[in-house]
C-alpha cells in the first residue's frame, strides 16, 4: 500500500478506524483532528567478553516497545463510542483488544498511501475538553490507546 513518489504527502489527509468495523472507507468515522506516536522502539544490549579483541561492545537487539498513540477530536454528539469502550476496560473486559487502522490519504483522498494497524489496541486514557466561559476554541477530546504491535504498510 505504501506509494512512492518524489514529493511527501501531506499531513493533513488521514482517517482513523477504530476497530469497530472492517476496513471499507464508511467505517473510518471517528473524524479526528490529530493523530501522535505513532512508532516503537526496539531495546539494545550491550555485551562484550573480557578476551574480545574489539574494545567496543556487541549491540545485541532485545525486545520491543510500541508508543502510546494520542488522538484528538472536537467533542461531538457521539458520546457513548468512545466512553463505552473504555469504561469496559476499565470494567476488565479482557475481549476489548481492537484492531484500529489509521490511514495518510493522497491530496485528493483518492485513497490510502500509508497504513498503520495497531493490533489489541485499548483505550487508558480518556480525556474531556478544557472549558471556559470566556473560550472561543472548539472542545477538544483526548484518547490514548496503547497496542501490542504496529504495523506499517
């Protein structure tokens, strides 16, 4: 799925499925403003014998950690989506691991250029918006999921 050309994509051209569907383009609804962390991080070991005729250690690569991932949307009507599926979480609901597809779209939204699936995606953090009576921002809500795995295609 991933596109090469000469000239990067813009930022500003992504769609989010949370895992409550499958990958046809109506179920990406959520309609967020932001998407961050998306990325790992692999673990480096250092070794080295005493007899080594290198004065410098052996990298050895170990385990993997995957990056919390940020999204942020303008509260909307649908408050129960995201609520729902945290508050079972919370609940120990061990069956609440998703699939969530997040997709950068060409300029014209033709299609996908890249993906990333996060697999047992669950949500820890559910974020309400800051309000003020003087405000003039939109309200904005914060989720952050946390995955076993990324995949990049």
């Amino acid at each position: 799925m991933a596109t090469y050309r000469d000239t990067p994509y813009s930022q500003f051209n992504f769609r989010v499925n949370l895992g409550t569907g499958g990958p046809s383009p109506d179920d990406f609804k959520a309609g967020f403003q932001e998407v961050a962390g998306l990325g790992m991080e692999i673990h480096v070991a250092e070794y080295r014998t005493g007899n080594s005729k290198e004065n410098s250690p052996v990298k050895v690569t170990g385990s993997y950690k995957i990056n919390d991932v940020t999204l942020k949307r303008g509260v909307i009507g649908d408050v129960t989506t995201l609520y729902s599926w945290i508050d079972a979480v919370r609940n120990g609901d061990q069956t609440q691991g998703r699939t969530v597809i997040i997709q950068l779209m060409d300029e014209q939204h033709n299609g996908p250029v890249q993906q990333w699936t996060l697999t047992n995606a669950r949500p820890t953090k559910l974020t309400g918006p800051a309000l003020t009576g003087k405000g003039t921002d939109v309200a904005i809500e914060e989720l952050v999921l946390i995955s076993e795995r990324i995949e990049q295609s």
